[in-house]
C-alpha cells in the first residue's frame, strides 16, 4: 500500500485563458493547501513573471544558459 507524498504548502501562480480551468486547478491547489494565485490574461502574466524573476538574483543567470 502506497502513502500519500507529503509536501509543505506552495506560493502557486497558475495561468490560463479559460475560466473553467483556473476553477479546477486553483481548486485542487488550494484544497492541498497551496496558496495560490490565478491570472487569465497573458499579458499580464508575463509582467509578474518578470517583475518575479527581476527579484531573484538566480535568473539573470538561468537565461544566459538556457538561452
């Protein structure tokens, strides 16, 4: 018999363009207990990504080698 993975609560963006989607997965992250945070435009989303990844000092350099 298998147990359940046990992991400690997330900060979650989910990004989507369709309600019905954001519903079900921001529902099931959240019942897990993840905070979450949903956004359906993608312009936007790609603003908090950025203004995300300008604030780690990790990513500069994850760019330059995954370019």
């Amino acid at each position: 018999m298998s147990r359940p993975i046990q992991s400690s609560p997330a900060d979650i963006l989910v990004i989507d363009d369709t309600p019905a989607n954001l519903q079900l997965v921001v529902g099931l992250l959240r019942g897990a207990g993840h905070t979450v945070r949903a956004i359906s435009d993608s312009a936007m989303a790609v603003q908090v990504v950025a203004a995300v990844l300008d604030g780690l000092p990790e990513a500069p350099q994850y760019f330059k080698h995954n370019a």
